[in-house]
C-alpha cells in the first residue's frame, strides 16, 4: 500500500530536529544550514497528514517565483525530504515572465549551494498580454498564471516529476473564499491537494494550514534572497486581492480567532472531491 505521511511519523521528529535550532539572530547561514522554525513546520506537517500530499517515491517539483512563500517552502520540503520518514525529492522551477523590474538571477547560485535542481524558463508573457489588453474582461494576473502554469507542468513531464508543490497559504485561500462568494456567488477556494485534468501530475499547497506572517518571518529571519516586488505587474496597482487582504486584516483586529474559524469553514472546501472531503462531511 502507498505510504503517506502519517502524523504519529513526523510529530516527534518536529520536536527533535526543529526545537533544538536556534540561530542568533543577526547570524546569516548557508542555506544548507537553514532549519525552518517548529512554528511553521508544524502546520504543514498536519496539512500533509491531512491531505496525504506526500507519498514514498515521489518527485516533487516545486513553483519557485522568489517570493517569501515559495522560498519558504523550498527550505521546508528539502528539509523533510533530508530527515521525514518517507523518501521523495525535490527541485523548483522559476518561470520568468519577462516583466521590466523581475530580476530572479540570484535564484539560480542559491539553489545550487542548497543542492536543489534547479529550472528556468523564460516566456515573453508580458509580451503576450499586450495583444489582449482591448479586453475589458482581460485579467493579466489570471492571464500569467495560467501560461505559468502550462510551462510547470510541462517541465514537470518531461524532466519526470509527478508532483507540484506551490506556496499559497491560509490568507491566500480566505481571500479566494471572500473573491469566490462576493463575485462569482459560489462557495470556494483553491484545492490542498488534487490531480490534474490529464490526471498525470498531483498539485500540493503545503502551507494552507500557514499564516502569511509565518513565511514573512521565517524569511526575514532566514535572510532568504526573496526577489523584490516577484510579480511587478500585481504590485503596480491595487488588486482585488489587496482589498480583501485588508478587509481580513481589519476583521481580525476585531476578532482574534478570526482564521481559526475560517480554517474550519474552509477545510471542506479546499479537500471537495478528495476522502477528506467524505470524512468531514460524514462527521457533520
């Protein structure tokens, strides 16, 4: 039978792996030295229970933009894939968009000192995008990451991966529930784990159980070379994204067990279609 991670493999590890590192604070190490935070680990460790993201044998490649979140989650996969009991590999890939002011040039020495294969692709998108700007309905974000999305998965195919790992966490999907309902007049989110439509590539989110401020902080405090301002194009106006972002963050100022409560809204949603999904509503 397919191994999983399973919580009562991994819950004592956390503990001994992760609770004895302690950094100095002002202290920059190599990025083979760097051991994510048992704050962090924790969450994604019962997200991986939670959802069986990762089996024996897999070979996962990672959505690597140079962001906080996916730069986080490089150092949290290639620190399981060293020390979990389950064995599977890991490598990223970055998708260059070829936006003025997108520079990942410095992705590419960080993850060979880290020992993590490493893919670049470049795409004229932006380029692309000028042909549909006329459509009032063009949206560039969704434009760009549906062409990134296609690149990823064909790397995936052809150098042998049968698994992509992206960086999206709980804010990430609470703002997708709040744009969802408001305007599409429909209940959901993106999905922890599902396959694909050609069914040949699993898609995993290991930080749906993590705070946005939980990547924020590992990487400030892991001085980790995020690449300023990763998507320049979202960055140069407000997005809808941004208002909802604010709408949460003005909520739970209000109510501190806001996410909580949203989590738990949520998790049925992000599992819909998977066994979670039935144990949860069976559970109702």
């Amino acid at each position: 039978m397919t191994q999983f991670f399973k919580q009562s493999q991994h819950c004592g590890y956390f503990m001994s792996e992760i609770e004895s590192h302690n950094p100095e604070d002002d202290q920059v190490l190599p990025p083979g030295k760097i051991r994510p935070p048992k704050a962090l680990m924790r969450p994604v460790g019962r997200a991986i229970a939670d959802f069986g993201m990762i089996r024996e044998g897999d070979r996962i490649l990672i959505g690597l933009s140079g962001g906080k979140d996916s730069l986080s989650l490089l150092h949290v996969l290639k620190h399981l894939s060293t020390y979990a009991p389950v064995k599977f590999e890991v490598a990223a890939i970055t998708v260059d968009p070829q936006i003025p002011g997108f520079d990942p040039s410095v992705l590419k020495p960080y993850l060979a000192e880290l020992g993590v294969p490493y893919f670049y692709d470049a795409q004229p998108i932006a380029e692309e995008a000028e042909q549909h700007l006329d459509d009032p309905s063009f949206s560039f974000c969704a434009f760009c990451s549906r062409l990134k999305r296609g690149i990823i998965y064909s790397v995936a195919r052809r150098e042998g991966y049968n698994v992509i790992a992206l960086g999206q966490h709980l804010d990430d999907l609470a703002e997708s529930f709040l744009m969802s309902a408001f305007h599409r007049g429909q209940l959901g989110t993106m999905k922890a784990h599902y396959v694909n439509d050609k069914g040949d590539l699993r898609i995993i989110r290991p930080f749906v159980y993590v705070r946005e401020r939980q990547t924020t902080s590992f990487a400030e405090n892991a001085y980790l070379p995020v690449v300023p301002d990763n998507c320049p194009a979202c960055f140069a106006k407000p997005t809808e994204r941004q208002h909802y972002k604010a709408i949460l963050a003005s909520e739970e100022r209000r109510y501190k067990n806001l996410f909580r409560n949203l989590l738990h809204t949520l998790k049925p949603l992000m599992a819909e279609g998977s066994d979670l999904a039935q144990q949860l509503t069976s559970e109702r």
